[in-house]
C-alpha cells in the first residue's frame, strides 16, 4: 500500500515539474529515515518540495490539496497534504514548503534511491540529521543519533555538515550533538 503511495506522488510531483508548477522535490520523514538504514515506521509519506517562482495556488489545485500556513514559532512556511486511499488504508501525504535556506540545501543535496520498488530523490543522510536536530522533538532526535552512529561520519562529513548546520543557523546545536556522539 505505501509503495503504492510513495508511486502515486512521486509521479505526481514529476508532472508537476515538467508543468513548471515546482522546481524541485525530496523525500523526508519517517521514510528518508528508513532509507538511510534505521528500521523507522510511519503513517505519512513526507516530500520537501522547491517551488521557485511557481504558484503555491496553481500547485494546490493541481494536486487537490489542501494547503496549511504553519504556526509563526514554525520554520515550515506551509504544508499541502493530501490522501492517497486503497480499499484498506488512507495514507497521509505531506508536502512541506520549507525555508529557502533548508529548501536549498534539501534539494541541492538529494540523493536519488530505490524506496519501495521506486526511484525518487532522498533527503541526504547528513542534511536528515541537521534536519532532525532542527526538529527537536524526541523522536527526531533519536532519529538523528540512530543515523549518526550508523553512517560513522568521517572528519570530512563532519566539517561538511558544520558548514551546513551554519547555513542554517544550527551551529550550536551541531557542536552540542558532536561532542555527544563523535568519535
């Protein structure tokens, strides 16, 4: 059923970028996470998207999504979510507009992988941490810690994600995160 899903909106998305309606798209969340290795359920399938000069209204209706503005304490600039049903199950779909410092660096480091029998664009594993830890909630951050340890960063993978974490003014919190879990 989520491979289903995870089909569905992912050649939903690619349509959508051929009709200029986004730029560019990742997959986040629960999935991105089992992706890069840590046994993770989830109820939603979970996409970052870049919009650029695009509609937010146009790409709304193109999906017949319902579009959320996020609270002002939250980074999220706004969430489109949808449903993808089967006889058996709703599956919840959450397309999240992002600042364009953390859009940027989503994208631009995306990682195309097979997830469920289908090839799309992945959040990175060293952005999914910054993101996680940005999350702050506790589950994000044992998803971060559960990521570390098992892609055993190198020293350059942790100067990488330095510069990183400065883009997107986590600095602090990185440094904190490190002197925890580096080697």
């Amino acid at each position: 059923m989520f491979e289903k899903a995870l089909a569905h909106i992912a050649h939903r998305l690619d349509e959508a970028k051929y009709q200029g309606l986004l730029t560019e798209y990742a997959l986040i969340g629960g999935f991105a996470v089992s992706a890069w290795g840590i046994p993770r359920a989830s109820h939603a399938v979970e996409f970052a998207l870049a919009l650029g000069a695009a509609s937010p209204t146009a790409f709304s209706q193109y999906l017949s999504a319902e579009f959320h503005v996020e609270n002002q304490d939250d980074p999220t600039r706004g969430i489109y979510q949808l449903e993808y049903s089967t006889n058996e199950l709703n599956i919840p779909i959450q397309l999240s507009l992002l600042p364009s410092q953390w859009t940027r660096i989503i994208v631009d480091d995306a990682v195309e992988l097979s997830i469920l029998e289908c090839t799309i664009p992945v959040i990175s594993w060293q952005v999914l941490i910054l993101l996680k830890l940005h999350d702050g909630e506790p589950r994000d951050l044992l998803d971060a810690q559960q990521i570390f340890r098992a892609r055993q960063p190198s020293p350059e993978d942790l100067n990488a994600m330095a510069t990183l974490a400065s883009h997107v003014k986590l600095s602090s919190t990185w440094q904190n995160f490190t002197e925890h879990f580096a080697p």
